[in-house]
C-alpha cells in the first residue's frame, strides 16, 4: 500500500449531515478500491479566512447554475463544459490544462458505495496517487 494520500475538504463538517458522512465514506470506497490510503480532513471554511484582509472566502451552494448567457464564454476559455443534466443545464467543467480540476453541481459521493466507488471519485484518487508518485 502507498503512503496515505492527503485531501483536504473544504466545508464546515457536520457529522448530522447525510452528504457530509457520505462524502468521508466515498473516499474510503475509492481509497478500498484502488488499495490506497487516503487521509482526509475537512478545513472549516472559518480557518480559510485571509488573515491580511480578514476575508472569509466565498462558499459554495449547489442549488445555483451557469448563467446561460456566459455559456459560450466559458468554452472559450480554459474551462471547459463536460456534462449536463436532461435539461440541458450545466453540471460539470473540468479545467483542461490541470491534471484534475472538475466542478460538479452535484454530490458524486451520495453515489458511492462499499463495493462500488462513484468513478469520479476514483479519477480523483487516481489523480492524487500519480500526482504523489510524481512528487516523490
């Protein structure tokens, strides 16, 4: 087994949360299926606060969209449009010139089971162990 991949997780961690215990247990799917160690923490959005400014960064809600008018702008540019729901709405961009850069506007993890890992969540651990292997 490699060395543990670290992930942080940017969130204010609430174990109530269904998707928040659900995300823990998606790495560990991912991590289980790929015989790899991870080790993960979540950082609350409070300690990413710039401590020059005092600005706490802006967080993210899942229940917004692409503006339709800057649609085209977005493909025109480095991100690009990889998925969208029966409607047609964005749902997913990747950022082509990072070796793992994808935004969803929904939860892969709540997906993700024991014996069967959401593939997303596997691409990202995939991506973390080259990303070691190439650092060390």
């Amino acid at each position: 087994m490699h060395q543990a991949i670290k992930v942080g997780i940017i969130g204010d961690y609430n174990p109530d949360l269904r998707f928040h215990n659900a995300t823990n247990e998606a790495l560990e799917h991912a991590a289980k299926a790929l015989s790899l160690a991870v080790d993960f923490k979540w950082l609350p959005t409070k300690s990413l606060v710039d401590q020059s400014e005092q600005k706490k960064l802006e967080q993210f809600f899942c229940n917004y969209g692409l503006n339709p008018v800057f649609r085209n702008e977005v493909n025109k540019g480095m991100l690009s449009i990889t998925g969208v729901d029966p409607e047609g709405e964005v749902r997913i961009v990747e950022f082509s010139d990072h070796p793992f850069y994808v935004a969803t506007l929904f939860l892969p993890q709540v997906g993700s089971k024991p014996g069967s890992p959401h593939p997303l969540i596997l691409a990202y651990l995939k991506a973390a162990a080259a990303f070691q292997t190439r650092r060390n």
